[in-house]
C-alpha cells in the first residue's frame, strides 16, 4: 500500500470513528435517576463484552463462546420492557468529558481507534442505533477520573437503588461484594449465589435456574461479567428485577483508599490487577451465613 493509500484509508477511518459514534447515551445521574424511577433492570456492555460480540475474543476470564456472542447479541437486539441497555459514554468521544484522567483518555482513545466503527456498525445491526441508552460506567465512579466529585454523587445515588431493599446478590465464589466497607450497610437483608470467577457463563443454566429457585421478591444484583449482561436480560423476562454491578465494590474500595491506580484488594478478586495474586478463603461469618447457594462447574 502506497504511503498516499495508507494516508487516505486513516482519514476515512477517522471519519468513520466520528461520523459512527454517534449513539444517544445518558449521563451518569440520568441513568442513576431514570434506573431509580423507573424500577429498571440493567443490562451494561463494558470494552470487554464488546470484545467478545464483535470480535470473538476471549477475555481473561470468560472465554469466547458462539453461544454466549449470540446471546449478548439477542440483549442488545430485543431490549426486554424495564430492561435498560447500558454501554460507554467514551463510545461517543472520549474528549467530551474533562473528567476522564489520561489513563482512560488514552485507552478510550486508542480503543475508539481499532474498534469503534465495528462496534458502533454492530449495534445499529443490532436495530439500537437510535436507543437511549445509560451509561455503562455508573458502576466505575472513580478510577478513570481526575477527581472525586463523580465518585461520591455516583455512591450516594446508587445506594439509593438498594436502601431498604432485601437483596439477592450473584456473584464470583473471590468477589465478596460489600465484605469490608458499608456499601450495602443499608440493605433490609442479604442473601448470596456463589458461582465460579472464571467462566461463569459455563454454567449459566444453573445460575438462571438457582436465581429462579431462591428468589422470593428480592432486587437481584449481579457481579459475573459478560454472564451477568445476558442473566439481567433472562430474569427481567421472568419479572425479575436484577442489576448488573459489575467492578463497582472494587471501585468503592479503591475510592475509600484513595487509589491512584488498580491495584489488589485484600481478600477479593480483581481480574484487572494482572499480578499472580492468590485470594484467600473468606471466614467472615456473616458473609457465610449469607450463601444460600454455591455453583460449580
């Protein structure tokens, strides 16, 4: 390819990215709100679930599978009734928001760059080109930005969804959402599935079918991965009402220390700390009293 070609497929490139990116996507307190009025389920795509459904790439711990790309796929395609459809506000441009520190700038920036045209392609295949969704990162209020401010309105806004709420919460067997801090100090009552950290879509009838047997009213909150975008979608078929939490008790952890990168929480699993780190057993007595069920592969 001649320099001029490859000058001329850049620029297009650049249009794409510019011209393709733009999707209607609300503001971290508009999600918040309109999750909160409206009784919402939550259904978020992060970089990694758009990895796996444009791509067909594996991540580092949810393999590709053509079952579960063709099931995110039918989330973004069907947008079940009191399901809200989240995914990045950074798809639209990453510049838009001085919040954002030059950590994430540069990530969202060179993600933009290799994915966006195909991703944003996808979704408008998908018939949700002209959907209002949320936004995926009300869940990650504090790592990728300069200052705290969004962190704290963020927490005192999505503790408002759970206050006073019986809760049911599915997460990985080393997640432990809310061990350790008093993110759901203000729950009426928790009960907790147990399911694998690492390929949990490997067993997701179990999950669906557990969620389903133990549930007795309870909000539903999900820390799972790509697994739980596709389980929030099921159980709101079902009329259950479930939110996936993804990264946000590692984000409430980082923002109470104050982190200025990611790094390991004692006693959790933090699969973007790449570091061999092993995560040892809970004995918390409390947390176990809360496990009303644990699946295995």
């Amino acid at each position: 390819m001649s320099k001029i070609s490859e000058m001329l497929q850049k620029i297009k490139r650049k249009i794409d990215v510019e011209v393709k990116s733009k999707l209607k996507i609300m503001t971290y307190k508009d999600t918040i709100r309109y999750i909160i009025d409206k009784n919402a389920s939550v259904a978020r795509y992060g970089d990694g679930e758009f990895k796996l459904m444009v791509d067909g790439e594996s991540l580092r711990f949810q393999p590709y599978s053509d079952e579960l790309r063709a099931a995110l796929t039918k989330v973004i395609a069907e947008r079940p009734e009191h399901l809200l459809v989240c995914i990045s506000r950074a798809l639209m441009d990453v510049n838009t928001s001085k919040e954002y520190n030059e950590r994430s700038k540069e990530f969202w920036k060179k993600w933009r760059w290799f994915h966006l045209p195909e991703t944003v392609r996808y979704i408008r295949s998908c018939g949700a080109g002209s959907y209002v969704f949320g936004d995926t990162l009300i869940t990650r209020p504090y790592i990728d930005y300069v200052k705290c401010d969004r962190a704290e309105v963020s927490f005192k806004m999505l503790r408002e969804i759970w206050n006073g709420r019986d809760v049911l919460i599915v997460e990985g067997n080393e997640t432990r959402l809310g061990i350790g801090n008093d993110l759901f100090d203000n729950v009426s009552s928790i009960k907790r599935i147990i399911t694998p950290n690492k390929d949990a879509f490997s067993v997701y009838d179990k999950i669906l079918q557990s969620v389903k047997n133990n549930y007795n009213g309870e909000l539903v909150l999900l820390a799972l991965g790509p697994t739980a975008t596709v389980l929030a979608s099921d159980l709101c078929r079902e009329g259950i009402r479930a939110i996936d939490v993804g990264h946000i008790d590692i984000e409430y952890e980082w923002y109470l220390m104050q982190a200025d990168d990611k790094t390991q929480i004692e006693g959790k699993y933090v699969n973007e700390v790449h570091d061999a780190y092993d995560v040892q057993a809970c004995t918390d007595e409390k947390y176990l009293a809360q496990i009303i069920d644990e699946i295995h592969k």
